[in-house]
C-alpha cells in the first residue's frame, strides 16, 4: 500500500518549493553522526538537544569540535593515525559503534596537541 501526501502543501509546510526528485522531505543519513550535523545545517538543532549530540558531549567531545566535525573535515582516524574523511569513516555504523569510533578520534586528536 502506497501513502501518498498533497505535494501541493509545500508552504504550509515551510518549504519553499514544491517537492521534487532531489528536494524532498525523505533522507537517510549514512552515520548517527552525519544526522546530527545533518539536522543542524538543516533545521538549526544544536548538539545538546539531539541525543547522539548529548552522548558525543557526555564523552568529552565540545560543541566547537562538533560542529567542526559537521563539515566533513580530514581527522586523524584510529587506529593509526592515517587522515581521511570524518564521515566515510563512520559510514554504515550504527549508533553504538559510531559514538566509540567518534571518542577514539577525539582521542587522537587530544593526543596530538
């Protein structure tokens, strides 16, 4: 059974075009962590109010180093060192594995300074 919407709600919505193949409401992130920073470029949602957010801080992770995360930046990646992209790292984890492999960065990168 297929559930249909009235595409032509779009502003009462909030949005401002109609939906349409690359526009639309439906999106899967490819990390627990590319849905936090994905949620704050889009809707303005800081870490603190997401729960991997709070995990992330929980963890010794600071806000600024989230929201620098949030842009894909080349990190240092465990287990040697080797830099490369902070979101295809995390690609395909789920939340568990995400937050561990995320500390372990932090981790590096305390290490570093």
């Amino acid at each position: 059974m297929r559930t249909y919407i009235n595409v032509h709600r779009y502003k009462q919505l909030g949005l401002a075009t109609e939906p349409n193949h690359s526009d639309n409401g439906v999106h899967a992130s490819a990390s627990p962590f590319e849905g936090l920073a994905e949620k704050g470029n889009w809707m303005k949602r800081h870490a603190e109010s997401d729960e991997f957010g709070r995990a992330l801080i929980e963890g010794g992770v600071s806000k600024a180093t989230i929201a620098a995360w949030s842009v894909d930046p080349r990190v240092a990646l465990p287990p040697d060192g080797e830099h490369g992209s902070i979101f295809d790292a995390l690609e395909d984890l789920d939340a568990e594995d995400c937050l561990k492999k995320l500390l372990a960065i932090h981790q590096l990168s305390v290490k570093a300074k």
